[in-house]
C-alpha cells in the first residue's frame, strides 16, 4: 500500500506540472472522443479490482474502505466515482405507438339524399352570411340565421325566393342555424364531426329531423356534420335562446339601479357621479348608457350580466362600435338584442355639441331663460339639445337653420315625446334618464 500511494503522489505532481504548462481550466472535462484516457481509465480500474480480490482472498480488515480500497488518505479529487453505465433503450416496436384508429363518424349511406339537401341548404346559407355579413347585420337570433337591419329570419324559402338556393327545397323541412361549431360539438357528443373553420367562427349549419329516428343530421358548407339527438338538440337551442326574462327599463327607485352603477364605478376605478341615460335589463343582461357629470357629452356604454345574485362588466367600450348589435351577438349570442338603443353612438362621433352659447342666446330671445339662472344638465348634438336648470327648467331645442328653436318640456316623457316626434331615429341619448 505504501508503494501505491507514493506513485499516486508522483502521479498527482506530473499532472500538476502538466496543467500549469497548458492553462486548462481544473473543470474542463477530457475530450470524450479520447480513447487514450478511456483506455488508462480501464487499466486502473483493472488493476484496483485485482488488488482488491486479492485483499478479499487473503482477509484483510476491510473497515472504513470501500470493495477493499483504502480511501483515508488519498486526496478528493482522487477518490474514484462510479459510473453507471445506461441500459439499452426498449425497443418494443408497440411503445408509445400511436393508435391509427379513426375516431371521425361515418355518415349514414342510406340517407344519402338527405346528406345532398343539408349540403345544398348550407352552401346557400353561408354564401348569403358570407355576401351580407359586412353590407348588412346579420346576426344569430335564438340560433337562426338572421337579418337585424330587416328584422327577418333567413330560411330556405328565403333564399329559394331569392335565387340563392334551388326552388325545390323553397318548403322543405330544413332550418338554417348559425352558432358555433364548438357549441354544436359541444352539445351533440360523438356523433360529430367539426372541422377546424367552423369551431371558432360563426358558422352556417343546415339541420333537419332524422326521416326514421327521432333525432337530427345536420352539414355545414365547408364539411362538418353528424347525427345530434333530441334531448341535446333542445339543450343546444336553449343555450343560443335570447328569452332571458322581461325587457324592462329601471327607474332610478329601483334597488338594482344603485348596485349597476355601483359595478360600474367598481370597473372603472374612477368612483364618479353619472348623468344616466338609461338601464334596460331582462333576468341575465343590462344595457347601461351614462357619462360622467364633469362632461355629459362623453358618453359611454356597457353591458352587464347577472350571476348568483352578482352584476359584472361582461362589455365596454360598446359607444366606439358602428355595427353595436353585429359586436355584442358575436360575443354574447343570448343576449338579448332588444335591450340595445335603436341609435348607435358612433354615428355622432364628432356631432356632439360642445358651445351652448347659441341655443342660450335663442332661449333667452323666446323669454325662456333668465340669465340668473344656471344649468344643472345639458347636452346635445349639432341638431337637437336638451337643458335643465338648477330651478328645475326643462328645456328641448332643435336646429332651425342657423338659429335654435326651443320648446319648455314639462319631464323627461314630455321632452321625449316631441323628440320622437321630430325625426325618425331621435338621438334619445341626450335626454337625462327619468329623473
């Protein structure tokens, strides 16, 4: 043992001597394509293994060494470290192979006629989506394909009267639905094939009733389709369904009047006082149009939903939208689009009116205002304007060629009447909410 350890000392200096010359770093790792060193690494080992039988054979004390060799006073760096060497991979050809089972419903060969209507009927429908989707807006209502400009429901006899579909299927018994294709998977289980486009677009869906059983088939236009069962077919028109309760305007009396604004004033973390134009809600959505009292010309809207017993901002920004009902039925297809105002705020971006000096000049010419008294509210576009004074004074003004004419409204139904009566489409958005 003695004579080892002097040659590992004479080993440990010409190793030294060796790193000194060169510069290497002490833990740079010896390339691994050396053979040389591997070759010397196994001599050693060889070596150690025999030294250690033969201390084995001959009974040596063993005590604080490890297979027989005496570590207590070699260096760290001399202590010899197992290497593991790794097994050889599996190579069981079936290990992580992929199932090569198709898991896309057939359709049924038997209803091939069937299959070649739903097809035509989509096609039609979503080229008549595609055309008027940006001239017009079109929207999903209660599932359907429909017209919100003309308030009227595209179905096969629409388009075969309008030359988009083949006359012969004018009276069939085929419904034209436009939803989502994650909803229809959703709903109607693994009897159904989505591709891709359809999972994330609206999509125009052709469906009608099994001819023998009773559920439905249903295609799209760009090649979904599958069987959905009845109970599920309910539970999917339920889900697009905009009958959410009575459409009703709340009052400023009315409990939930204080909890919707006080949401609001939660979301904007701003904690202001609003000039409210109006709150309509059914039992699931409210439509809120309001500004804040420091500028009543900047007016905002919002919708809400209501879940277990709590209001959230669900949309905002909506008075920046010129297609508002197009916007919130992509984002909220059961809302209800009654609940929504009949103007669009974006279309008076830029015609809001900013200098009163003119309609308090036409005011004060018709005996109507006196000079001592000072506006509580007013706001108003560059044709119509409406006024109250901290006396109580209601006022409603519309332009008459470069002058004003004013009128004394008795409350906010009296200012109503006589805008609605002034224009087709008034922009009721000026008018204070019931006060």
């Amino acid at each position: 043992m003695k004579i080892k350890n002097t040659m590992l000392k004479s080993f440990v200096v010409v190793c030294t001597a060796g790193l000194m010359i060169t510069g290497c770093n002490k833990t740079e790792e010896p390339d691994k394509n050396d053979n040389s060193v591997i070759e010397d690494k196994k001599d050693e080992e060889n070596g150690e293994n025999i030294e250690n039988n033969e201390n084995v054979n001959n009974g040596e004390n063993t005590n604080g060494e490890e297979n027989g060799k005496n570590t207590e006073n070699l260096p760290d760096d001399k202590i010899d470290v197992e290497v593991t060497v790794p097994e050889k991979p599996i190579t069981n050809p079936n290990y992580n192979k992929p199932s090569t089972k198709s898991q896309t419903p057939s359709k049924d060969s038997e209803l091939s006629s069937y299959w070649i209507k739903l097809e035509n009927c989509a096609k039609a429908g979503q080229n008549y989506y595609s055309e008027y989707y940006t001239k017009t807006r079109v929207i999903t209502k209660d599932g359907y394909l429909y017209n919100y400009a003309a308030s009227t429901l595209i179905n096969v006899s629409y388009l075969a009267n309008d030359g988009m579909l083949d006359s012969k299927y004018a009276t069939s018994d085929v419904s034209l639905l436009l939803m989502y294709g994650r909803d229809v998977a959703s709903y109607g289980g693994s009897n159904i094939h989505i591709v891709s486009s359809d999972k994330n677009e609206f999509t125009v869906f052709a469906l009608m009733k099994h001819p023998t059983e009773n559920k439905y088939i249903f295609t799209s236009a760009n090649g979904s389709y599958g069987t959905i069962t009845d109970t599920a077919h309910s539970s999917l028109m339920n889900h697009y369904s905009m009958n959410n309760g009575t459409v009703q305007r709340l009052t400023p009396s009315n409990n939930e009047y204080d909890r919707i604004l006080s949401c609001i004033r939660m979301y904007e973390s701003k904690y202001e006082q609003y000039f409210v134009r109006s709150i309509t809600t059914d039992d699931k959505y409210a439509f809120v149009v309001l500004s804040g009292r420091a500028n009543a010309a900047t007016i905002r809207e919002y919708i809400l939903k209501y879940d277990n017993g709590i209001w959230e901002v669900v949309m905002d920004n909506l008075e920046l939208e010129s297609r508002l009902p197009v916007v919130v039925n992509k984002e909220l297809p059961d809302f209800n689009v009654k609940l929504l105002p009949k103007y669009s705020l974006k279309d008076y971006k830029g015609s809001m009116l900013n200098d009163y000096t003119g309609v308090m000049d036409a005011l004060t010419k018709a005996g109507l205002y006196a000079k001592d008294d000072t506006f509580y509210y007013f706001c108003g576009t560059t044709d119509y304007c409406y006024m109250i004074t901290d006396s109580g004074k209601r006022f409603l003004c519309r332009k008459n060629g470069s002058t004003w004419d004013c009128y004394k409204v008795l409350d906010y139904y009296d200012a109503l009447s006589r805008l609605q009566n002034m224009t087709n489409n008034p922009p009721t958005f000026i008018l204070l909410d019931l006060e």
